[in-house]
C-alpha cells in the first residue's frame, strides 16, 4: 500500500467499530494525514477532518476502509465515497472479508481510473498443514479470556518495549489491523482451518536462538463463536510464552448470550493444556489488562491485587506500557 493515508470512519458511532482506523492512528499516526467521515458518523481519532479533495492536496495515496463491521462486509452507504476517492487517483485498502476486488462497481471505477485495490485480509500464499516441527528462535503469543480485549496492543506494546532494551524482536500481525500496523503478515481467520496451524509457522519460520516473534492472537478459547482459530494460533506458534489478555470491565463473553467470563486461572490452564501439545514447556509471562474503565487509583489497585493473586507481572499496556512483563521475560533468558 502507498502511504500516507486517510482513514474512512463512515456513519460509526462507536470506536470500538473502527479498530482498524484507531489501530492504525495509535500505532502508526506519522503515516495518517487524517480521517473522514460521513454524515451521522462520530468517531473521532483526534486526526484533522480532510475531505477527499484536501486529502489529495495534502498527498494521501490511500484511502483506507477504518471500519470493522460485524459480518465483514461492504455497506452500499460506503461506495459514493469509494468511487470518488478512485476517481481523484487515490488507492483504496480494506480488512474486510468482503473483497472491494470481487464488488463489481468499485473493481470497474478502479479500473476505469487504473487504481489498486487491496484486500488486506485474503492471504495471497498458499499453506499446506501444520507439521508441529520445533523451529530454533523464541515466541511469545497473546491470549485472551475473550475477543476485543487488547491482544493485538499488548503484542505491539512488548514488540516496542523490547526493541527500546536492544532485544531483537518482531510483531508479527495475524489481522487485518496488524497488517496495516506492521506492513505485512496473514489475516488467520481467512485461512482454511485444516492450513491455519501450517499458516502460523510460516508466519513464525525459523529464526536465530536469540530472536523473539511477538505474535498478535485471535479470538480467544473461551468464546463459542470463534475459539477454533485460537487453538490454531496456539499449535502453530509453539509458544514459548503467553500473555493473557483481559477487560476488566466484562463479565460476559462478548456477542453472545450467557457465557460468562471464566476465572483468570482458569483460562490460564486451558491455555496451557492446549500449548502443550506443540510446546510443553509453554508458561505464561504476564496478564495484560485494559482498565480503561478505572480511575487511575482504582486502575493500580486492580493490577497489584491481580499481580500477587496470580504471580505474574499485571499491566495495562495503554496506561502504563508492559515493562514488567518484559522485565519477566528477561529474567528467564
């Protein structure tokens, strides 16, 4: 994709339905010139208002989809502005399990003005199974008591801390937001299932002995709808670590009716008896927690209750950064 870019927010009200544009403003801010919306639409990323014309003006290359929405698929509301960001000779780019390639009036306007279109979440490779081989080099993957609670963050947030101490470590993204972030990996939840385990050890191949791939997880073993790429994730990567993942504002399982949120231990040893199948060596290296909800007193409270209940390093990537987890996985060494 051509960088910069202009994030498209459309109607949304709610941020939490553009994790694709905020992911990239949070992670990537010096390539987002600014973010567009339309009428009705609420979001705001803290990016200046550009229409598509300033956009042009200003050099954005790329219009990207920001939107997230359940289903994965284009809305027809979505279109006029898609046209008419082709038609000023900008990219467009999307995440979406809906290809803007396969819909037939935006793929006609791109080539009617010899536009790209990227579809970010259709791996372009071809996997074959998992073979469950060990790999030389180290891998730390992030786990969640449920979707939507700051993986794909906190693998980012350690990438970063540990690329600060001199280690030699790589985010590698598993979604379509990370592949914008990082500029590469594969979607795994477009994977055939029987390849997703195969998938993951190509996106995490043999590295050197002291080289980490921090690896971005998905969905989450304790969700009904979409607990199976998660067991993929864990066979593949071979984790030598995991971070367990938490809102501490939930209490139910999100998108469905009566699964609430197992204890943290709990979902620390089905996490594990799962790893060991591919790595019995696999612990856990800390719990990341979004405390959003908290005061910031109320938020401090909360970790070191978690942090001496559980033994582990508890942070909020967001609030505090993930040093300690760091610090942990530093000691082991």
């Amino acid at each position: 994709m051509k960088a910069p870019y202009l994030l498209f927010l459309g109607t949304e009200t709610i941020l939490g339905n553009a994790k694709t544009a905020a992911g990239l403003a949070y992670w990537r801010p010096e390539l987002c010139l600014g973010q567009i919306k339309s009428a009705g639409g609420t979001v705001n990323l803290g990016l200046k208002d550009l229409s598509l014309e300033e956009a042009v003006e200003v050099g954005v290359k790329t219009l990207i989809i920001g939107i997230a929405p359940f289903g994965g698929g284009i809305d027809e509301r979505w279109v006029p502005t898609i046209i008419q960001a082709l038609s000023l000779g900008l990219d467009v780019a999307a995440g979406l399990h809906q290809r803007l390639n396969e819909h037939s009036v935006i793929s006609q306007a791109a080539k009617k003005f010899n536009r790209d279109l990227n579809d970010v979440r259709q791996p372009k490779k071809i996997f074959t199974v998992g073979t469950g081989a060990k790999r030389a080099g180290k891998r730390l993957l992030t786990v969640g008591t449920d979707c939507a609670v700051g993986k794909k963050y906190t693998a980012l947030a350690i990438e970063r801390e540990m690329r600060s101490r001199g280690i030699n470590a790589d985010f590698r993204a598993t979604g379509q937001t990370g592949i914008f972030i990082a500029g590469g990996g594969f979607s795994i939840d477009a994977v055939v299932s029987d390849f997703l385990s195969g998938a993951v050890e190509t996106l995490s191949p043999n590295n050197t002995v002291d080289h980490w791939d921090i690896i971005e997880g998905q969905g989450s073993l304790y969700h009904p709808s979409y607990a199976a790429v998660t067991v993929g994730l864990i066979h593949g990567s071979q984790a030598d670590k995991l971070v367990l993942c938490h809102d501490a504002s939930r209490e139910y399982i999100d998108d469905v009716d009566g699964y609430p949120i197992p204890e943290l231990q709990e979902c620390m040893n089905g996490y594990i008896a799962i790893a060991k199948l591919t790595n019995n060596k696999a612990s856990f290296a800390g719990i990341s927690v979004n405390t959003s909800h908290f005061s910031e007193v109320d938020a401090q409270q909360y970790l070191q209750k978690l942090a001496q209940q559980y033994s582990l390093p508890c942070c909020d990537p967001v609030r505090g950064g993930v040093a300690e987890i760091v610090d942990n996985l530093e000691c082991e060494l």
